[in-house]
C-alpha cells in the first residue's frame, strides 16, 4: 500500500456482465467491496478476526457512484481505493475503477460506519487500526 492508497487487480468474468456483454451495474460494487476489504488487509487487520476479536464491522452508509465508459469481458482493470477522510466512527474513501492506460471507467465516494456487532449502532473505530491508518 502507498500511504492510504491501495491499487488491486481485477479482472471481468462472464458472470459480471449483462446480456448486452457489458459490466452489470452492481458488479462495479463488488470490485469496490473486494478493493477496500484488501485495503483493510494491507493495514493488517482480518474482517473476521474484527468480528470475533473486536466485534466490529465497517458497513456501507452512502454510496455514491458514476459509471463513466463501459467495460467488458475479460477486461484487466485496477480499483484504486483512496482513504480521503477519517473520523472516530467513519471513512470515506475515493475509489476509480482504472483500465490499465489509466482511463477511468467508474468512480465513488463510499461512506463505511465503524458499527458494534452486538448492538449494530455506531462505535468508535478501535484505536488499534486508527494507530495504522495515522503510521
């Protein structure tokens, strides 16, 4: 990871596109999900040892994307996933979906809540990943 930015490889298969051969909608969001789940693994922090040792989990408040050139089959592609800010229950991140030129064909500000995972109400990000980000 560079400082707070991850790029992870992705690559398109038959089951992320629609019957026209073009990246259905909702996979952008799968290859976003997946690009901050390994952002968190590169800070050196498991979702499911969160769960068990922390009870915590980072779920998606706002989502806000724009889908800027289609993307097809078999495509090798780039999620860049940005930390642009933080604050003691949430972050925001900025996240592109690249072609390997740099072309950018999706874009999002996501919204993740540091949430307890026995009450489901926001609580603070545990200090032990703040000490990660801030390294």
């Amino acid at each position: 990871m560079n400082g707070r930015e991850l790029l992870w490889p992705v690559r398109v298969y038959y089951e992320d596109t629609d019957a026209g051969g073009v990246v259905y909608h909702a996979s952008h969001l799968k290859y976003f999900e997946r690009a901050r789940t390994e952002w968190l693994r590169a800070l050196g922090f498991e979702q499911d040892r969160l769960i068990r040792e922390e009870r915590v989990v980072f779920p998606v408040r706002r989502l806000e994307i724009d889908y800027l050139k289609p993307v097809r089959f078999n495509e090798q592609l780039t999620v860049s996933t940005v930390m642009t800010t933080l604050s003691t229950t949430r972050i925001t991140f900025t996240q592109t979906l690249l072609r390997p030129d740099g072309e950018t064909v999706a874009a999002a500000q996501v919204l993740v809540v540091c949430v307890d995972m026995d009450t489901f109400r926001p609580r603070p990000i545990p200090e032990s990943i703040l000490a990660e980000i801030n390294a």
